[in-house]
C-alpha cells in the first residue's frame, strides 16, 4: 500500500482539535469570546449544527463557557483526552492542525538498529507525510509492536492515537521525546520540502499504554523552516 489519501477526522473533531492546539499555543487566552458561531461555520466552511457539535467537545473538556445571550468564551485549563495532546510540532507563529498522508503500512520485522520495545519481532511499521494545517512540515516512520494487534491501512485516520483507541482498545499514556538532528531518509517523497540526505529537525519518541514496556516507537523528521518543536510546561 503506498500513497493514499489521508482519512480525515469528523469534521466537528477537527474544529475542537484545532481551536485547542490555539489555546495551547496561546493564541486564544482565558475570557477570549469566539466569533459568532454563524460566523465560524463560515470561516470553516461548515454548517452551524456541525459547529456547535465542536462547541459542545470543547464544554465538555472545560475549555469553553456558553453563556446564553452572550456568547462563548474560553477557559484555559489542562486539556483532558485531546486527540493531538501529545502532538508537539506546531507552525512558527503556533498552533496548526495536524494532517497526514499514508506513504505505505507493511507488517515487517523489527530492524535490529532500533530501541527495544514492545513484546513481539514484528511490527507494523507506517510511513507517513506530515501537515500543519495545509503545510507540509515533516516526514515519519511509526513502528506499533504487533502485540497490539492488526493495523488496517484502510482505517487509518491523521490521528493514530485516535485509532488506537476506537479500533485497537488502548491509549497512549506516555511519551519519551529526544529531540536532535538528523537526515532525510531515502523513503521520503519529492513533495517533502527537503531533499533526502538533507539534515533537518529530528525526534525519536518511544510511546506507552498500559504495559511495562513502550508499545510504539517512532521517528520523525521535520522541517525547521515550517514547524518547531514546542514544550510548554505547567
């Protein structure tokens, strides 16, 4: 399987997510009002119903106050169960929702050259190209121990935390980040924004759900003239 279209998130998912990633970023404070919410439909070239269905995701984790006759406002808090809380690239001046197009899954075994993790020798091992909003910022290779079960190409969606929860029955816990330099694989495609060899922006990322050891371990390569690599701590 090689080149396949994204599988989006619903709609109202991708609003939430969004608005979120800006209130972490900083860009929408505490009290901030929204827009009108005829308003917003428009600029996210949506229907009312399928906003106020973001809206009421953003209530629901505490971000947001409804008040009736005056409108909405945010209330900055820890975000709880966000589908990208641990999605750490953002665009330079913030925020940016995280997309992805599938370069190929394949089902192979683990190459001796990478950290230990999981309980299995296989794993499922899936290419991906990386967008913040409509730019392309990164490329990445994710390995999913096979212990956790089969991953459908067909069921992906740009979250992959997301589809371990609904379709493989666990969430990520924990993450462990290095964040250092490296080169452009040979795998990455021309639309990339750097040539392969080139040396760019680099995290190494071992991930956790509810077993002793990492469950996932990933690579991601990532232009620094697109995306930075953001930590905010609280």
């Amino acid at each position: 399987m090689s080149n396949q279209k994204r599988s989006a998130l619903p709609v109202y998912v991708q609003i939430a997510e969004l608005i979120i990633r800006d209130i972490s970023s900083g860009r929408l404070t505490n009290g901030d009002r929204l827009p009108p919410e005829r308003d917003m439909a428009a600029q996210f070239n949506t229907s009312v119903g399928t906003l106020r269905k973001s809206l009421s995701e953003l209530t629901n984790k505490g971000l947001l106050e409804r008040i009736q006759g005056s409108g909405n406002y945010i209330r900055t808090g820890n975000v709880r169960d966000s589908v990208y809380g641990m999605f750490r690239l953002e665009l330079p001046q913030g925020g940016g929702l995280p997309r992805a197009d599938i370069l190929s899954v394949e089902t192979v075994d683990k190459p001796a050259e990478l950290p230990k993790f999981g309980y299995a020798n296989r794993g499922a091992r899936i290419r991906r190209l990386r967008y913040l909003n409509d730019t392309i910022i990164a490329v990445e290779e994710i390995w999913l121990d096979e212990s956790a079960g089969r991953v459908r190409p067909e069921a992906l969606s740009d979250s992959l935390y997301h589809y371990y929860q609904k379709q493989l029955g666990f969430w990520i816990t924990r993450a462990e980040d290095r964040v250092s330099i490296g080169v452009v694989p040979q795998w990455a495609p021309e639309s990339f924004t750097k040539p392969a060899g080139s040396t760019v922006g680099y995290v190494e990322r071992l991930s956790w759900a509810d077993q002793e050891a990492p469950i996932e371990f990933s690579q991601t390569w990532f232009d620094t003239d697109q995306a930075l690599y953001v930590q905010r701590l609280k």
